[in-house]
C-alpha cells in the first residue's frame, strides 16, 4: 500500500497513527521523503510524456545570455563580461589604455608641487576654466555607457553649466548647473546618500545614472562666472555593445522666481519619443510663512490634457514623506520642537533645509529629490509633469504660493529628444 498524502502536504505511512500526518512528526521519517519523492518523480514522467505527444519539446536548462557589463549591480557584479573598462580625468584626457598620469610638470597644473618627484607624482589632477571658456571634460568614442561621474568644482555653482551630447547630436540631451545636476542646486553642501546621486563631504558630487551611447559620447562644463574655477574630476565608462532598447538619460532645469500666482510650476513638458521619467530634484525657495507643501505633482501621460494619469496627494507625500516633514507625537498629532527633519535614503530624500539665520538669511529654502528607479513612468508617445504650490490661508483655505522653484528632470528616451527651452540667463540663474 503507497503512502498517502495529508492536506498538510506531510506523508501519512499506511497502517500509521494519525499523528504521523502531523508536520511535526512527518519530517522525522526518511521512508516517507524517498516515497514522496518516487511519486513526485513519476507524476514528471508522466507530464512530460503527455507534453511530448501533443507535440510540445520539454526545455532542459536556459541558456544563459552573455552579460554586456555596461549596467552593473550587486545582483550581477559576480559574473564576467567582455568590456572594457575606461576612466577619463585631468591625469588622462582620453582614457587610453596605458597614458594615465603622464602629463610632464611642463604640462602639468601641479606640477611646481610635484618639482621634487617629477612625472607621475600627481602632477595634473585638476583643471582650470576661465570665465566664458566652455571646457571638454570627455570625448568618448561607443558604444558604450558612463557608469559613474565624480567632480568636485569651485566657484558659484549655478555659474558652471554642465552639458552632455550623445551621437554627436546638435543639441545637449542633459544641460543643467552642477549643483543641481547633483541635488546640491542652493550652493552650500548637503550630504545626500541615494543610489542614483551621492554628495560627500567636503563638496564631492558623485552621480551613478546609467549612462548608454553608441556612437559618441560628449560632457562639457561652460563656466559663466565672472571668475575663474577649479575642477577637479573623474568620468568613468565601459565600451562594449549596448543594448538595442537602451535609451538615452535626459536632465532638464528649469527655474520661476516669483512662481506667478495660482501657475503651476512645470517640471518637465515637450518630450515627445518613448521613454520613461526617471526622477526629480527641487529647489523650494518660500516667500511666505506657513507650510508649502500642500500641492499634487501631475504626470501627464501619452496624449493626455485636462486631468492627468498619475496624480500625487501633496508634496512631501510625493518626496516619499509624511505631514510636512514634521516627526509627530502619534498620541496628540503634535509635531516636535526639531521642525523639519532632514533625511537622505537609496530613492528620497529632503536633503537640505536651510534655516534664516536672523539677519540677511532671511527665508526657508529646502532641497528635495525622488528617484524613480523602482517605479519609473513611461510613456510611449509625450510626458508633462507639473506641480503645484500650495500653502494655507485663513479659514483653512488653500493659499496659492508665489515661491522660487527650481527643477531638475531626469528621464531616459529614445532620440531625437525635444527643443528644451532656454537656460535661464545669469542674473535670473543666480540666487540671492
């Protein structure tokens, strides 16, 4: 007599107690695991068969894709791949194989300091950008993809304009300041630790945004200061074949001071292509008291025009927190004494607040991002995205904001992209 099964899932052995069917007791016995296994063994003969005679091949083990090794995590950092890795900086321009760190101290920026050593003791590792000069930070020759950019630039950083063409188009796929290029758009530092962007200290922008090109990749940085800066960096790429439905990263900034009352702030409009959004940086400048996140952020989707696909709640719920930043006790509802309470994770993050000081710090300013990189939207044909200002009035009323907003928005499309709109110029770029 074969060994019957519980509605536990256990082996019963005929002629056993009715404990035996018990999971507890069941696991003890190897008769019941090697009859379970004879059943279970025969059952796959038995499918496979039936599969065979209606003319359906049984797949042995699939076959396991080669890994292009462009795109690169901890869920597949284990396996080998045939690209070949590159790094471009001030101590090699083109990121040849083999000319690392050859600058003469002819040549070099540093290279009185290395007089004593002479070539190859750090004698060129960083440039410097005259007012007006836009300078080439890399030229790479694909396919390939840019897995991680680190920089850390001096002077005003809404004054160094940081550009990025792929396939020798005309016009920049990301054009952006650099501070906010790195969710750092107020100036002064602001520790971020997120999978996409992190900020260390002192003032070291690190970006880890996917980065494919297949014929040519080009970063430039435009200083429009009036006075000279200083950069030092680092751009580091894989060449290799990319993927056919790779798409390109995008990054836009805009800017409104004062945000006209009762507009909305547009955060991204005139992409048309196939894609998907990839994340958002603000910079929120208020101009009043009161709390100011009240608005919904709207994502437009694929034709549509008065209402759009995705609608947010309000703005903190959308930077992935709660009850305008505020921890609160949960027995009262009452906020702390700390106030806005900075944070910094792997996808969101209000990464700085910055507090008046009393004398010539006079407003609130908060810098806030949210990567979509679990949950990017895509849309196939067009994408605006929007948000609103809102704060509060008397008779628990919404009170349309008049705040500084800027934006940074990230997303990745097929090309040819859309005509951005212009930089702000650098009167209405800086921020006092």
């Amino acid at each position: 007599m074969e060994p019957s099964i519980s509605r536990t899932g256990w082996a019963r052995l005929p002629g056993g107690p009715a404990g035996w069917g018990d999971p507890r007791l069941a696991f003890c016995s190897p008769v019941s695991h090697a009859s379970l296994l004879h059943q279970l063994m025969k059952s796959l003969q038995i499918v496979s068969l039936g599969l065979i005679s209606m003319g359906l091949a049984v797949a042995g083990p699939a076959a396991v894709s080669a890994f292009d090794g462009l795109a690169v995590g901890l869920e597949n950092l284990h396996r080998l791949s045939d690209v070949q890795t590159r790094s471009i900086s001030p101590e090699n321009f083109t990121g040849e194989k083999g000319k690392g760190g050859a600058a003469t101290l002819e040549q070099g920026t540093a290279g009185d300091a290395a007089r004593d050593l002479g070539r190859g003791w750090k004698v060129n590792p960083f440039v410097n950008i005259k007012p007006g000069q836009t300078f080439t930070l890399a030229e790479i020759a694909g396919p390939g993809a840019i897995q991680h950019i680190w920089m850390t630039p001096t002077g005003t950083r809404r004054f160094s304009i940081l550009r990025m063409h792929w396939d020798d188009e005309e016009h920049p796929s990301v054009e952006c300041p650099v501070g906010d290029f790195f969710a750092n758009g107020w100036g002064p530092y602001a520790q971020v630790n997120s999978l996409a962007v992190c900020v260390n200290p002192g003032s070291a922008y690190n970006c880890y945004w996917p980065m494919p090109f297949r014929k040519k990749a080009k970063i430039t940085m435009t200083n429009i200061s009036e006075q000279p800066m200083r950069l030092y960096y680092q751009i580091d790429y894989a060449l290799g074949p990319v993927a056919d439905d790779a798409a390109y990263l995008h990054a836009q900034f805009r800017r409104v001071n004062p945000l006209p009352q009762k507009d909305v702030f547009i955060i991204l409009d005139g992409v048309k292509g196939r894609g998907h959004y990839a994340g958002t940086y603000l910079c929120w400048g208020v101009h009043s008291s009161g709390w100011w996140g009240e608005g919904e952020i709207k994502f437009f989707i694929d034709g549509d025009k008065e209402f759009p696909t995705i609608c947010g709640t309000g703005t903190e719920d959308y930077f992935c927190g709660s009850y305008n930043f505020h921890v609160r006790d949960p027995a009262t509802n009452q906020g702390d004494a700390a106030g806005y309470r900075e944070f910094t994770t792997p996808y969101s993050g209000l990464c700085q607040v910055i507090r008046p000081d009393g004398l010539y710090n006079s407003q609130m300013r908060f810098g806030l991002y949210r990567w979509h990189i679990p949950d990017p939207v895509r849309f196939t044909q067009d994408l605006r995205v929007t948000i609103q200002a809102l704060g509060w009035r008397a008779g628990h009323r919404y009170l349309p904001l008049q705040d500084d907003i800027a934006s940074v928005a990230f997303w990745y499309q097929t090309e040819p992209h859309g005509t951005f709109p212009p930089l702000p110029s650098r009167d209405d770029l800086e921020i006092n």
